[in-house]
C-alpha cells in the first residue's frame, strides 16, 4: 500500500510507528537499554535478524521508524541511520571496499568525503583516484581491474557540477563495482538515484531531511543484503543515530516537500537575478539553461534544488564585503534549512582541500555559496541586492 503513495504520504504516513497507545506523532524511545523477562527471551532477541530491541547501538524503535521511511523515500529495500552525515558516507564506503581494492570520487565533493578518499582510505591500503572532474569519461579512464567502488556526488559541492547517474551506475554495474550517491544536496525530492541503477544512497539527514539545523544525523540506503553489511560497521564503530536526532529527521521529513518545493523556486528566482546583475560574474546553478549540467539535471532531477553559487566581480575582497553585508542569509556553514546560509568556500568551507585541487574545480577567492531557505522571496532578493552594493 505505502509504496504507492504519493512522496508527502510517504514522508508522513510511511513506515511503522513505534506506538501502543496511537499516539499520532512518533514517541521517542529515549533509553540505552531495554529488559527482558527470562534468559531465554534475552538470548531470542539478541540472535533475531534483524536483532530485536535489546540495545539502542544495535536497535531502537524510533529510529527503525525513521530507516523504513527513508527507505521508501528512496525506493531503498532497507536503509539505516547514523550519527551523522559522515558516518554514513564512511561506514557505507568502508561496507563497499577492503584492503586491495581501488575506488574512484570526484575531488571537488563535499570535503571531508575528498579526505576520506584522499588521506584515510588509504591508510587501509584502499587505492584511491580523485577525478579532476564528475564526466563519465573521467570515470570511465580511472577503472582499474581491481575497482569496487565509485562515488558520485550531484549536485557537487561547491560548484554545483551535474553527473549523469543512469550512465555512471551503468559503467560501473558492468565493471562489478558498487555505485555510492551521496544525494544530501538533491534530497529524495529532487532525486531518487536507486531509480537510476544506483546501488547504495547516503545522505548528511544534518541538511533538508532534517530541514531545521538543529540535528546531526544520517542515512543509508540501498539493497537489504549492503544495509545488513553496512549495520555490522555501524554497530562495531557505534555511528548510532541517538534516538531524539532520528525523532528530529522523523519530524522534519514531515515537511520536506513543502520545503523543497519552495527552496527550488526561490532558488531558481535567486540565481536569475544573479546571474542579471552587474557586479556577478557567474551564477553555478543546474536550473540555469546556461549551466553545463542543466539538459541531465532535466531528466534526472524532480526539482534543481535549493543550493547555488556565485562568483562576485573583484574577487576575494569584494565577496567578503558581499558576505559581511548579508543581513537575512546567515554567514553559516552547513546547508539544506529553513534558513539561508551563505558560506566563502575559498576561506572555509573547502579550505582543507590542497590549493591547486580548489582551483582545478573551480573554486575561485570570490565564490559564495548560497544554501536558499524558506524566507519570502522578496526579502532574500533585498539582501543579496543590499549586499552586492557593498561589493
Ligand atoms: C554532500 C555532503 N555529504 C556529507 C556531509 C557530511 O554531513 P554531516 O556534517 O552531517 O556529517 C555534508 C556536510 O555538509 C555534505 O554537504
């Protein structure tokens, strides 16, 4: 039944509900522990599979609700939380890959997942190549025999550069290598990759599932066999979602497609007026006719989402006067919430990634990056036009 729901159904309705006592908003199971009644129901329940409620680092009611709504969402067979965003792209990596093997990422990604592929996989003797760019030619002349993974990550952050997932998948299906998409910037809104051949979705749940900067969390989705694999990791590391952040993401998922739906429009009316205004010299967003990305994020988008970039003329001393002057976008990092965040990628947000590899991607001294929120229209177009004044 709950398959065929509409998305907004799913977020509110999908997935079962922890309740005895029909409650209409999901109780917390706020406890570490759980009793039981003899040794044998204990021994029973910590052998089920999956494990009954005997431990929240293996299981907890209200998380299990959030992991079955995210796989419905996603069109995932399964799917599991996490800590954060982080845990899920790195337990869902280290699932994908063991010593000996060679996986493939773009460079310009989210830059802790570029640190885990640059510095840490390494480290577990897990060959690594870094793609100047996210093209299927780049992916297609790094395959190795020995490649078992590739990394997609579209939109990428901070450029906003599109993949074609459906051709990537494809590649990487016949070469016998698993395909990860982190899909935080898209949301299941936008984009749902499983559908493209994808094998396995993560998300940061920090961004538009949870939608009001207040949780830290994650998710990971895919095949039922990746995600029993993929909980052994979480389990052994204890990247466990705490119960009140998967009670968050529950909440906010609520709303995720209002949200989205008005985080792509005000989005696409930001950048036009962007990319109309005399002191930009480029506007990153794949809504843009102009953008390279715009024909794929067509076919494979729902929505162009609510993340752009922009390059400000005079470079790193205009932007930062642009940025200071913000009064409604919050100079934050993070993204995906009600509010606007803008944020100076070539000071902070990709400052760990080696100078020449922002360059190569195209991170230049002026470039800000806008994470759209729910405010009206009007006021965001205020305080950009205010700002850029300064510039
Ligand atoms: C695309 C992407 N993936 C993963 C993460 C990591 O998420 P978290 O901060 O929740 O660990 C982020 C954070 O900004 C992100 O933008």
């Amino acid at each position: 039944m709950s398959e065929r729901w509409g998305f907004t159904t799913k977020a509110i309705h999908g997935g079962k509900m922890p309740d005895t006592h029909k409650s209409v908003a999901p109780p917390i199971y706020q406890t570490a522990t759980y009793y039981y009644d003899t040794a044998e129901e204990g021994a029973r329940l910590g052998q089920e599979i999956p494990p009954g409620y005997v431990y929240t680092r293996w299981a907890n009611p209200t998380t299990r609700a959030l992991e079955e709504k995210i796989a419905l969402l996603e069109g995932g067979e399964d799917a599991l939380a996490t800590a954060s965003g982080m845990a899920a792209v790195s337990c869902a990596v280290l699932t994908a890959v063991r010593p000996g093997d060679h996986a493939i990422a773009p460079s310009a990604i989210y830059q802790a997942t570029y640190q885990l592929f640059a510095d840490m996989l390494p480290g577990y003797r897990v060959e690594t190549t870094l793609l100047p760019d996210s093209s299927l030619p780049s992916y297609e002349r790094a395959l190795r025999p020995n490649t078992k993974l590739v990394f997609i990550e579209t939109p990428t952050n901070p450029m906003l550069g599109i993949t074609d997932i459906e051709k990537v998948a494809a590649l990487a299906r016949a070469h016998g290598a698993t395909t990860i998409a982190d899909n935080t910037w898209a949301s299941p809104y936008n984009q749902t990759p499983l559908a493209n051949g994808v094998d396995v979705v993560v998300h940061s749940a920090t961004k538009y599932l949870g939608g009001h900067h207040d949780v830290t969390a994650g998710v990971i989705t895919g095949t039922a066999a990746f995600i029993k694999r993929a909980k052994k990791q979480v389990r052994l590391l204890g990247t466990t979602i705490d119960p009140f952040g998967a009670w968050l993401v529950i909440r906010g998922l609520a709303t995720l497609a209002l949200r989205m739906e008005r985080q792509n429009a005000s989005a696409q009316r930001l950048a036009e007026y962007l990319a109309a205004h005399p002191k930009v010299s480029a506007v990153h967003y794949p809504g843009l006719p102009s953008h390279p990305g715009h024909a794929v994020a067509r076919r494979q988008m729902r929505g162009f989402g609510g993340m752009l970039s922009f390059e400000v003329k005079g470079g790193y001393e205009a932007s930062v006067r642009a940025f200071e002057a913000l009064q409604v976008g919050k100079r934050a990092t993070s993204l995906g919430g009600v509010s606007t965040l803008v944020s100076h990628p070539a000071g902070i947000s990709s400052v760990h990634m080696p100078k020449e590899v922002r360059a190569a991607a195209g991170i230049v001294e002026g470039l800000l990056r806008v994470s759209v929120g729910i405010e009206d229209l009007d006021d965001l177009l205020a305080d950009f036009d205010h700002a850029l004044r300064r510039a």
